[in-house]
C-alpha cells in the first residue's frame, strides 16, 4: 500500500511537471496559431509574411526580404538572426544591414508553396551562422561613402569601394537606375548594383551606361562598358560594349563613383531581336518577393506588446521637412480586460491611444516606447528611430498639406520639446495659421533660459506677431525683448531688440519705443553692422515723427542715411520708382504687394515719412483695405509733425473720410474745417467749405 501510494505521489509530480513545460511551452505555440518554437535559446521572434513565392526555376535559391524593427534586442553585428520556415527548418539568410536605430534588413531563402517564416533573434551566445544566403535574384544596390577619388579604370573603381568603410545603404531595387541616393547622403558616394538578369534569347546584347562621373558595367564578371572619369551623364550611347550570352540568368554588376553632384547612374541593354538601346526593365531581373513582419513573439509569454513604425508622409516648409508616422499597438495573445496605452515618443511627447499619428519636426534618433498595461501586466516595448526623409520615395514628390501636420502638433506639450524643435513648432504653426498653438508654443520658447540664435530669429518675431494681432501688444514687446536677452549674436540680439521697440512704437508707447532704441544702440552699434542699427536710428526719427518734433526727427533719419550709394538722380528715380509700384498695387487691390512698396521706400529713404507723399499712399492704402483707424492715424501723425507739408490738405481730406467710416461725423468735420482755415491757398479748401455747408459732412472722392 505504502509502495503504491509512493508510486501515485511519483505519477502526480510527474504530470504535473508535464503541465508546467506545457504551460511554459503553450503560449508561443497558441499565439495567433503560430507553429511550435524552433530553438528556445533565441528567445524573440517575428512571424514574416510573402505572398506569392516565385517559380521561376533558374539557378539558385529564390529570394524574400525584410525589413523589420527589432526592438534593440539583436546583436550588433546581427549573427544571431536566423530565418526558418513556418514549420521550423532553417532557410539559408543574409542580414544586409543593421540600422540606423533598431531596424534591420534580411534576405532569405523561400521554398516553394511557403508563404510563413520566421525570423529569430536575441541570443546573445549565438555563434555566427554556417551558411550565407547566395543571392542570385533581383538587383541588389549597396552605397557607400566615397572615400575620395574618381576612378578612370575598374581597377580603380574597385580600390576605390575596398577603401569605402561607411556602408550607407544596402537593399534591392527594381532596376539599374540612380537618379538619387535612395539611402540618404546625394553627393560622394560610391555604388554597386549587383543585378541577375534573365535573358530569353540568346545570342549578342549590347550594353551602355550612362553616369554623374565614372561608371563601370560587368557581364558575368568581365567588364563591357567602361565609362571612367569625370563628367556628366550622357544623353546618348556614347559608351558601349557587347556580350555574347546564352539564355538564361546571367550577372550584371554596375560600378559607379561620385564625387559631387546627385548621383546619376544607369544600365542600358539591346537585347536580340531589339531594334534600339533602353534601360534594362524590371521585368528583365530575376524576380525577389518582400515579406511583410508581424508583431514580435517572446518564448514563454503569455502577452508581448509591440509595434512597428509606419512612416506614412511629410510636408514641407522654408527649406525643411516635418515626417509623420503612424504608431500602432499590438499585443500577442487573447485577453478580455481593456488594455491602456502610454507612448513615449522621445521628444517629450506622450499618447495614451492605441493609434495615432505622430510628426516629428526634427531629423535624428528617436527613442520611442509602448507601454500598456493588460490582465495585471505591464508590457513595454522599445525602438529606436531614424527620423529622416524618405529618400527612396522623394522622386514622388508626394507632400502632405502643411495643415495636417499642424494639427498633430497643435495638441503637443510644448514645453517637453527641446528649444529647436519648439522654434520649429512655433513656424509651422504661424504658416498654418492655428494661432491657439502658436501662442502656446510661443509661451514655452520664451520661458526659456535659451534657445539656438537661427530659432529666436524666426520664432519670436512670429510670436510676437499673432501676440499683436491678438490685442496683447504689451506681451509682444516683451517677447521680443526676452528673445534678445536669449540671443548670443549681437545681430541676432540686435534685430530682436529693435523689433521690440517697433512693437513698442505701435502701441504706441513712444517712452518705451525710445528706451528700447537708445538701449540697442548703446549696446549694439559697436558689436555688429547688422542692418538693425540703422532700423534704431529710424525707429527713434519715428518716435520724435510720433511726438510732432520734425527737427529732431529728421536729424534721426539723416543719421540712419540712404540705402546704397546712389546719387541724387538715381535716388530720386528710385524713389518714384517704389512709389509707382505701390500705386499700382493699391489701384490693383494687391494690398500685401502695396505695403511691401511702402515699407521698402520709406527704408531706404526715411526722410519720406516727413515729406507726406509715402504717408498719403498708406493712408490710401488703409482705406482700401477698409481700415479707417489706421487711415486717420497715419494722416494725423504727418499733419502734425509737418503741417506745412504739400500732402497736408489731401491727407485732413482722407482723414474726414476714414471718421466718417468710423461714425464720427464731428472729427470729421473738423478734419474738413483745419483745410479751410490752415489752407486756404489750396483747391480742397473750397471743396471742403462746400462739404461743410452741405447736408453732409463726407466729402468727395
């Protein structure tokens, strides 16, 4: 008895020893009905999908290839990746490159009528594989940094890639053609397209090559075009060669070296039967098929979370591009609980959904991690990114509206952005028009201790800018006063300073305007030549222009001078010149164009803004624009501070006008009544007695 119940307590450690390797075993094998596990000492493993396994019977081993995140967790060197098939037999692979972050590009062997295979990773012991992949399909494009040099021979070119040590980009492409370096970098770069070609017929083929600089094609590992040097591609076959080659696959290598400019290259054939040169089709290269990788696998978890990165497009702005992704969750195993997500993006931005769009509005690595929480686990899953143009499909010229990507950044937390991309934030956001955004993202940059020079240049002013426009004049001196104080270059700080006190005069605050001019040259007038020394000596002609004192405001203009060396004539030509322009425009309703006229005169010729002619264009230009304040504004300031100015009777008739759109008959009689009495002489002093007397007090156009 005592024999039988030790045999029955045997029997229960047993079986339950059986259930515990199963339970340990089950939850790879039951993941989405995935096959058992091939090795337990490669702990990761991605399922990776093709459709359509090629039958072409030539030579060799037909090729499929990935291109898959990892997570970080492969060897740096990637010797411990293995491929095998759905069922667990291991396929022969060829890892073509690692990087950049944690992403990684595989070829391997496909057997007929499988469509699954995986690809295992993550032991760190692995030895280094017995066999590599011989790839005999497709066209194969490797690109590295050109370490110096155009060759004029093969010899050459060869010396040339055996010294090139920085591997840029390796993967297939469907022909021997460059336009541009699908890898990145567009000059000083050194290629191979290795491509495996399949002729129908036999008999004599003749190859050419054309190339920005040396190029070099190999028939079966015997050059047939050379195409050395230096030049620049060429329109025409003028370098060729022939082959005698039977039907059926055969070598094409494709040697080209750049030193400067984009890096053109390209194969052309007549194949028999063919009646001219054409570049080699991509139907003429044996075929490759490209898998399609799932969600990560760990041996013995019940759930793993993951993801893999979408780039899906890019907009551009002022000479820079912002690149969208799509991050989407995935989680291996069943589970009836709702999970929560939380995404670290690693620019200071976070997600708690288990979709979304993400725009990156900087170059560089990216540390980006998943973390959810599902059944009582938290499961965290990390890559690191290479945000960067996508430069195998920049020929598409496919961009994204500005606006879609400002509504992504509309809702980030601009303050957990470092300083340059908050700049940038601050930009495409102003060109986008979301001022909401862009006064936040403005209030992160100023609260600042720093920021790079080229980044307050261009955002504070824009800040300051929808500040003004948003009635908080007072902020936007002081903005730009920060920015000045952040700035390191005295230009830099210079221009924003004078900005400040711009800001200031439109308030307008002539107390502060003039502090903040006297303030900038003082500081400034000795540090730097930038042109906003000469914007202060204007700004503070503007401010005594302001306070009605015409000697000293013109003493300040002549101080600040003429733009350029011209002499009198020509400066006279010049100035009627813009005033015609801005004329044109007002009358064409163009108003931008007009005020950018104005500006540029009374700039370059500031004693403008006491003589009244430049002013009487503004004033009608505000009309125009149905402004009537503004209108008024102008043509009071020049009545007051050079009431014997020619333009005095016409700018008191336009500001009647403008009170008048206003509802302010009495102004506007009074407008009316200071030409009778302070001009008699003029022709309008008749006119706006008449008005005067009239039933109205709006007078003529």
């Amino acid at each position: 008895m005592l024999k039988a119940r030790g045999m029955m307590r045997d029997l229960g450690h047993c079986v339950r020893g059986l259930i515990a390797a199963a339970t340990l075993l089950a939850p790879a094998a039951r993941a989405r009905g995935q096959g058992a596990w091939w090795n337990y000492q490669w702990p990761y493993r991605r399922l990776l999908s093709v459709k359509d396994v090629p039958k072409t019977a030539l030579p060799g081993e037909e090729v499929g290839v990935v291109t898959m995140p990892t997570g970080g967790l492969t060897r740096p060197d990637a010797r411990d990746v293995r491929v095998t098939t759905g069922s667990g037999r291991p396929v022969p692979h060829r890892v073509l490159m690692v990087g950049p972050g944690d992403r990684m590009r595989v070829a391997f062997a496909l057997r007929a009528g499988m469509a699954r295979y995986y690809a295992y990773f993550g032991n760190a012991e692995a030895p280094a594989p017995r066999q590599e992949l011989s790839i005999r399909r497709g066209v194969l494009l490797e690109t590295w940094a050109n370490p110096g040099g155009v060759p004029r021979s093969l010899p050459q070119a060869r010396a040339i890639l055996d010294k090139a040590g920085t591997l840029i980009g390796r993967d297939f492409r469907d022909r021997m053609f460059l336009g541009h370096n699908p890898f990145g970098p567009q000059a000083k770069v050194c290629s191979v397209f290795t491509g495996w070609v399949v002729c129908r017929r036999g008999g004599e083929h003749q190859f050419s090559t054309s190339s920005q600089h040396a190029s070099f094609l190999t028939v079966d590992g015997k050059l047939v075009v050379a195409n050395g040097g230096r030049h620049r591609p060429q329109r025409r076959a003028v370098r060729t060669g022939r082959a005698v080659l039977e039907k059926g696959l055969h070598e094409l290598k494709l040697y080209h070296v750049s030193a400067e400019g984009d890096p053109v290259a390209m194969a052309a054939w007549r194949p028999p039967g063919s009646k001219r040169l054409w570049a080699i089709p991509p139907g003429a290269f044996a075929p490759i098929r490209r898998a399609a990788p799932e969600a990560i696998q760990q041996y013995g978890k019940t759930y793993q979370a993951d993801f893999i990165p979408v780039h899906t497009g890019e907009s551009f702005m002022a000479n820079r591009y912002f690149q969208r992704y799509l991050f989407k969750a995935e989680i291996v195993g069943r589970h009836v609980t709702r999970p929560q997500y939380r995404w670290e993006f690693g620019d200071g931005q976070t997600s708690s959904s288990a979709s979304c769009d993400h725009v990156y509005l900087a170059d560089g690595p990216f540390k980006v991690t998943l973390t959810v929480t599902v059944a009582g686990q938290t499961l965290t899953r990390t890559n690191l990114i290479h945000v960067t143009r996508p430069w195998d499909r920049v020929t598409d010229r496919r961009l994204e509206p500005l606006g879609d990507h400002a509504d992504v950044v509309s809702g980030y937390d601009f303050a957990r952005l470092d300083a340059g991309q908050n700049g940038r934030a601050v930009a495409l956001l102003d060109r986008a028009g979301r001022t909401e955004a862009l006064l936040r993202a403005g209030d992160a940059l100023v609260k600042r201790d720093a920021a790079p020079d080229e980044v307050l240049r261009e955002a504070v002013p824009a800040y300051a800018e929808a500040l003004a426009a948003d009635g908080q004049a007072g902020r936007a001196v002081a903005a730009l006063l920060k920015g000045a104080e952040m700035a390191r270059a005295p230009d830099v700080a210079a221009q924003l300073m004078v900005a400040g006190g711009r800001a200031a005069l439109d308030v307008p605050d002539a107390e502060k305007a003039m502090a903040i001019f006297t303030r900038a040259l003082k500081e400034y007038s000795a540090l730097t030549t930038h042109e906003a020394i000469r914007k202060a000596r204007i700004g503070v002609g503007d401010v005594w222009r302001l306070r009605g004192d015409y000697a000293k405001a013109e003493k300040a203009y002549a101080a600040a001078g003429h733009v350029g060396k011209l002499s009198f004539e020509k400066r006279a030509v010049r100035k009627g010149d813009l005033a015609r322009h801005a004329e044109d425009y007002i009358r064409e309703k163009q108003f931008d164009d007009a005020s950018d006229f104005l500006d540029r005169l009374e700039y370059e010729f500031p004693a403008e803004k006491l003589e009244g002619f430049s002013t009487l264009l503004r004033v009608r230009l505000e009309l125009a624009r149905r402004r009537p304040a503004a209108a008024a504004g102008h043509a009071e300031r020049l009545v007051r501070v050079n009431p014997r100015s020619n333009y005095a009777p016409e700018l008191l008739k336009l500001a009647a006008r403008a009170y008048e759109a206003l509802g302010k008959g009495d102004a506007a009689r009074r407008s009316l009544q200071r030409i009778v009495e302070g001009y008699p002489e003029s022709p309008l002093a008749a006119e706006a007695a008449r008005a005067l007397a009239g039933p109205t007090t709006r007078p003529s156009d």
